[in-house]
C-alpha cells in the first residue's frame, strides 16, 4: 500500500441548526483515496478528491452532529457506575 507523504489541515465552519462551529479538518491520502478526520470529533469519511473528501466529510460531519443533539436530548434516569475486569490476552 502506498501513503501519501503530506497531510495538511483545514479550518471549516458547521452551520448545524443556525448554530455556527468551527472544526479542524486534516486530510491524507492513501493510495488513491483522500481521507478526512474532524480532530475535534473524530467524525472521518473520504473522496476520489480532497474536494470530494472534504464535502464529504461535512456531510459526515452533519450527520454526526444531527445523531449527538438526539442523545443529548435523552434523559437518563438512574445511572449505575461498574467496574469491570478485563485481562488482554
């Protein structure tokens, strides 16, 4: 496989619901395909382009944002904190 030897990041600007944000979005490529990651969410998609990976990625990005106000939104009645054991072979 084949990596691209550059990445670089983009500021963009999510207007989600009239609510304006800013997120940083690094680009890569990979072989032939470019591939987007939001840091601050980790939302990521890809594109045969970095346009189309960078469209893409907002629409990723807005998808990610419509599901997070849906679960803020749940009220959770009675939470319970556990610990649990696990042992990596």
């Amino acid at each position: 496989m084949r990596f691209c030897y550059y990445a670089f990041i983009l500021f963009i600007t999510s207007y989600h619901h009239n609510m304006k944000s800013n997120f940083h979005l690094i680009i890569w490529q990979e072989g032939k395909i470019f591939i987007g990651r939001i840091m601050e969410n980790n939302v990521s998609s890809f594109g045969k382009t970095e346009e189309a990976c960078i469209e893409n990625t907002k629409e990723a990005l807005d998808l990610f944002l419509e599901n997070e106000k849906k679960i803020q939104e749940t009220t959770i009645k009675f939470p319970r904190l556990l610990e649990i054991s696990y042992q990596h072979a």
